[in-house]
C-alpha cells in the first residue's frame, strides 16, 4: 500500500505527517522522508484505512 511513498534515494518509507482534506472524498498527504528530509505529496482517496480508526 505504501510502496508509492518510499523515498527513492535512501530506499525507505518516508512517513506520513500530514493529511490535509482537498476536496470531497480526497486527501493531500505529505510524507517526509526521515533520512534526507525530502517531501512527497500525493492525492489520495480517502479510504477504508480512516474508516477503521474511527470504528
Ligand atoms: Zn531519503
């Protein structure tokens, strides 16, 4: 699932720090790497994963 959010130079998963609402039924997440610092964002639905913690 989180394969998008790996960094490519250290080969890590970068981690997640922040999800910001967008639009309806949309996610920005920002993912940190935690060894170079560098930033990825994607758009994602908002999913199943969310529906979880709640439950
Ligand atoms: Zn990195």
């Amino acid at each position: 699932m989180s394969e998008e959010s790996r960094c490519f130079a250290c080969e890590i998963k970068r981690h997640l720090i922040e999800v910001a609402p967008i639009v309806d039924g949309y996610d920005l997440r920002s993912f940190k790497c935690p060894r170079c610092g560098s930033m990825m964002r994607l758009v994602v639905p908002r999913t199943v994963e969310r529906i979880d913690r709640i439950a």
